[in-house]
C-alpha cells in the first residue's frame, strides 16, 4: 500500500460520518420543505388534524403539567438556597416566574411531548409502512405526505405553545406554592413580585419557541417514521430515532432562539 494512501486512511475514516451526518441533514431538510409545501395545497384532511391536535394536545396536558410544577417547586428551593448565600431570597418569585417562562417551560415541555409524541408518530407510521398501509394510500391515490405527515406537523405547531403557556402557569403556581408553605413567604408579596418583573417578552419568547418544538417533534416522528426500515427491529429504531433527534434538536433550536430573542 502507497504512503499516500496510508495518510488518507485517517482522513477518509473520519469524513464517511461526516459526509453521511449532512446526507441525512439534507435528507430532513428536503423532507420539511416537501411538507411544509403541501401545507398549503388542498385536499385538507380535516378529520386527521382534529385527531392529531388531540393526541398531542390534550393527552400530554396531564404529563407537561406534573413536570412544570416539581420543575416549579424545586426551582424555587434552589433560588431559595442560593440566594440565602448573598441575603437575596426576595428573587425567589422574579427568577422563577422568569425561568419557566423563557427557558424551563418551554424546553421541559417540547423534551415531555418529544418523548411521547414524537415515539408516538413514527412508532405509528412506521408500522403503517411495515404493514403495507402506506402503500395502500398511494394506490388509492392519497398522498402520504398530506395524510399522515402534514397533519401532524401543523396540529403539534400549534398545541405545543398552548402546553407551553399553561405548563408556564402551573410551574410559577408550584413556585409559589413552595415559597407560601416552605419558604415562609407572603402570598400576596410573592404574587406581586412575579408580576411586576414578568414581562410580555418572556411569555411571548416562549410560545414562539413552544411552536418551533412541536414542528420538530412531528417532523421526527412522520421523517423517521415514513423512513423505517422493514420489520420490529426497523419501527424499534426509527422510534428510538425520533426521540433521540428530535430531543437534540430542540436543545441546539433553544439555544438559537435564545441567542436570537436576548443577544443584542
């Protein structure tokens, strides 16, 4: 073997998993321009957008919710310790309310419904395509896509930031509820704190990037659900897939959202 060779051996290993990382890239990226062109082209299935905006609305409620308010109480319990270190426990109510608003409430919730919805999706899809569901739909001249993908994408794009304001609402109540029996603050006091220093931004940042996630969630669902491999195993990993992908994604999106909406 020439020496040449031998020094590109290096190189040629690392850049297989390079090149196939912005293969796949630019695999979702054509798939989320495909869906988000048929977005707009009739027919509109109706039906499947009311079936997925409960799916992924209504049935993580219950989930998002338990999450922000421990999220919200042992937040306020660790303001509470730290702040005593510079006599500053009257920020317990402003860095709470300002926290899950901005950050906790809307990554906690899109990482709950990427864990459940996202599995969710391509689990079903992926299935649909194991059993040959998906190329009936083609035969009976429905485009896939516009079925099964674009409803749920639009359906999670519009839940998520709802789940996001009310788990928002229910982390700062479980700060309170900590701060009025463990902390020994003032209910009124504690209440007026959180008002006076929450502004329209925070919430507002929030819910943009409560919408951002959930159109991640189903993207990784429907892509990697309508991509699965034949048989158990291949519904087994696309699911692991989706969750794992959309989970990274939507930590790397925060932190662009976040670099966007507070760095001047």
């Amino acid at each position: 073997m020439s020496v040449t060779a031998l020094a590109t051996r290096p190189l040629a290993a690392l850049g297989r998993p390079v090149l196939h990382a912005l293969a796949s890239v630019g695999r979702v990226t054509l798939f989320a321009a495909q869906v988000l062109a048929a977005l707009f082209r009739p027919p509109f299935y109706l039906r499947e957008f009311g079936h997925s905006l409960m799916q992924i609305g209504w049935f993580s409620l219950p989930m998002v919710g338990l999450t922000a308010l421990f999220t919200g109480g042992a937040l306020a319990l660790q303001i509470y310790s730290g702040g005593a270190r510079f006599n500053a426990e009257s920020v317990v109510p402003s860095i709470v309310a300002i926290g899950m608003a901005r950050e906790l409430g809307p990554v906690l919730g899109g990482l709950m419904v990427a864990a459940r919805v996202a599995s969710s999706i391509a689990a079903e899809i992926g299935t649909m395509k194991v059993t040959e569901q998906i190329d009936a739909l083609v035969t009976l001249s429905t485009n896939p896509l516009k079925y099964l993908a674009v409803p749920r994408v639009l359906a999670a794009t519009l839940a998520v930031p709802v789940l996001v304001g009310v788990g928002d609402s229910i982390g700062i109540a479980g700060g309170w509820l900590v701060g009025i029996t463990r902390l020994d603050f003032n209910s009124a006091t504690y209440l007026k704190n959180t008002v006076d220093f929450l502004e329209f931004w925070d919430v507002g940042s929030g819910l943009v990037k409560g919408a951002v996630f959930g159109a991640i969630v189903a993207l990784m669902g429907c892509y990697f659900g309508m991509n699965s491999a034949r048989g158990a195993q291949g519904v087994g990993a696309a699911t692991k897939k989706a969750v794992v992908t959309a989970s990274i994604m939507i930590l790397a999106a925060n932190y662009a959202l976040t670099e966007m909406f507070f760095t001047s």
